[in-house]
C-alpha cells in the first residue's frame, strides 16, 4: 500500500477520489454495453439480425463503454493501490477516447447525409450528385485522418509525457500542448458537425417533395421468363417496395428527425463535454485528476451516459429503413431515356 511519503505532491488529490462514485459510474458504463448491442440489433434493416462487426456501434460497444468501465474501476483502486503504471493505464484510455466520441459524430452524418444525397436533397447546390458524394467522402476522410493520424497519437504522448516528467520539465509541457491541442481539434470537429447538421436541416425543411427520387428495381428477363427469382432477390425487392410505399412527407419528417434527434444532440453533449473537460484540466497534474469531483461527475461524466443513451435510441436511427435509391446523377438517366424516346420517334417519321 502506498503511504503519502512515496506519492508526489501532484498526485496527491487521487488519494481522495470517492470510490462509490468512481464504482458507480463503472457500473453505469458496462452496463451501457448490451444497450449499444440491443440498439445495433433492434436498427439493423432485414430479416437477419445478427451482429455486424463492421457496425460503429461494436466499436463504440467495446472501445468506448468497456473502456470507460475499466478506467472507473482502475480510478477507485487507486484510492487505495497508487502506482503511476496504474495511474497511466486507467487514464490513457480514459483521455484518448475523446477523439472516438468525433469520430461516433463523423460516421453517423456521413451515413445521414449519403441517404439524404439518395433521396434527392441537395447538401451542396448546385453540385450533381456524384460530386455531392465525393465532397461528403473527402470531407469525412480528411476528419477520420486528422482525429486518427493527429488526434490519437498526440492524446496519448501528451499522457506519457504529463505523468513522467514533473511540471517544468520540456517533455511535460510538451504533453500539456499535445493535450490542448487535441482538445482543440475535438472541439473544431465537433463544432464543423453541428454547422454541417444545421445547415442540411434548413435544407431539408426548403426540400421540395416532388423531387424526391425512388428506388428503381429491374428484374432481368431471363428471370421473368423462368419464373423464378432467387431468395436474396425477392427479399430484397420486397424490403424496397415497402420502403418505397413511405409517402413523401413521412419520408421527409423522418430524414429531419436523423438530425434532430440524432446528430445535433449528441454533438451539442459532446461539445458540453468537452467544454467541461477545458474548464476542469489541471495543467500540473496528470490527465484525469480533478480534485473536485463534485462538479467533475455532473459536468464530465453525466453528458457522456446521455450520449451513449442519445446515440442509442433505437427511433433515431429510422433513416436507415428509407428506400436507398441508386447515387447515380438523373441528368445522365434522363439523356438517355430522351436518346431513345427520340430514336423511337425519327424512326417513326421516316
């Protein structure tokens, strides 16, 4: 057991960590865990409702709860079981999931806003809508690559550096500059998500109905001459004209509520929480120590358990059932019915 004579004056504030508290929140985010998996099986479209593992809900699943759970649980052992190896074990996953929380953000609108770009809303104007798919791709690589490639790394070099170097030293104000600015990028994703969303809002609300586009099924006349459809065809074409019979405006309210229910809650709690976490940094300590933890928890802790519940309804992912027609531009379609129409016609004259 350690004594107050072998722990730095730094590291002091962990000796007063409440353990109920720290138990607590442990329990709540292990428990989030068969939430997330209920929810990742509940909005899965289709018949077949098992587990995707290629899901960002498995992701978040194990990355984010189970990773969040153990850190609580390494933060109330070391009330009684100090070591800096612990220390560093249970707080570097607890800092780098941060730039996870953008990443969870950045997935779900690439998803939103390719279905609405399906559905014929126009996210960039003026722009066809394969050129409206490469912009939202690029868009979603360039955050995927700084959160991932810039993000990460720094997170976790900033930890290192913080807990083995005592404030002054190069490397610890290093891993304090690594911090904030890892911070900072959070923070400037977060807030390029919620001008994205609020913007694709407006112009779903202006979105004409009459030009929302439809799936288009082609069965082949071979089978039709057979008369028979394999399982996975019928299937498929069976799910699609049920989504198809949506009408417009059911389809519309349902797109807005991908947003307002979705995407700009959880970002406006991944925002406060990152707020939270700036006000609460110590700078001369490890990341992780906030001494005053009765207004740690409710600033910190409780928006991340309203995230993890806001990102898990399984009513907001409701998108995902609406009819998914072909990314392809109707200009192209539309000059190539009028070549034949007009074929048709000059053979007509002649």
């Amino acid at each position: 057991m350690s004594t107050l004579d072998t722990i730095e004056p730094r590291f002091l504030p962990v000796l007063s960590f409440s353990v109920p508290a720290a138990a607590i929140a442990s329990a709540l985010y292990f428990l989030s865990v068969p939430f997330i998996v209920y929810t990742l099986i509940k909005t899965k479209p289709g018949p077949n409702r098992s587990i995707d593992t290629r899901n960002p809900n498995v992701n978040l699943a194990f990355d984010f709860g189970i990773g969040r759970g153990v850190a609580f649980l390494i933060r109330a052992i070391l009330v009684n079981h100090f070591s800096t190896t612990l220390l560093t074990v249970g707080g570097i996953p607890f800092t780098a999931a941060m730039p996870g929380l953008c990443i969870q953000l950045a997935v779900r609108t690439r998803l939103w806003a390719l279905k609405a770009i399906a559905l014929g809303v126009e996210l960039v104007p003026g722009r066809t809508i394969k050129r409206q798919v490469v912009i939202v791709n690029v868009v979603f690589l360039v955050s995927l690559a700084i959160l991932l490639g810039c993000g990460l790394p720094l997170i976790i070099v900033g930890s290192l550096y913080v807990v083995n170097n005592p404030p002054g030293h190069p490397q610890h104000d290093a891993g304090v500059r690594y911090r904030l600015i890892t911070e900072a990028i959070c923070v400037v994703s977060v807030l390029c998500t919620l001008v994205v969303a609020w913007t694709s809002l407006q112009r779903v609300k202006r979105f004409d109905v009459a030009r929302l586009r439809r799936p288009v099924h082609v069965v082949t006349k071979s089978n039709e001459s057979n008369g028979s459809v394999d399982k996975d065809t019928s299937s498929t074409l069976e799910a699609a004209t049920s989504s198809a019979q949506i009408p417009p405006f059911e389809t519309v309210r349902v797109l807005m509520e991908g947003l307002t229910r979705l995407i700009i809650p959880c970002s406006l709690l991944v925002l406060a929480r990152l707020i939270a976490g700036l006000c609460f940094l110590p700078l001369d300590t490890f990341i992780g120590i906030y001494p005053n933890e009765a207004v740690w928890y409710p600033f910190v802790v409780i928006p991340e358990l309203l995230f993890l519940i806001t990102l898990n309804l399984p009513r907001s992912y409701a998108f995902l059932n609406l009819p998914w027609p072909p990314l392809e531009d109707d200009v192209v379609e539309t000059g190539k019915e009028n070549g034949v129409v007009g074929g048709v016609d000059a053979d007509r004259s002649s």
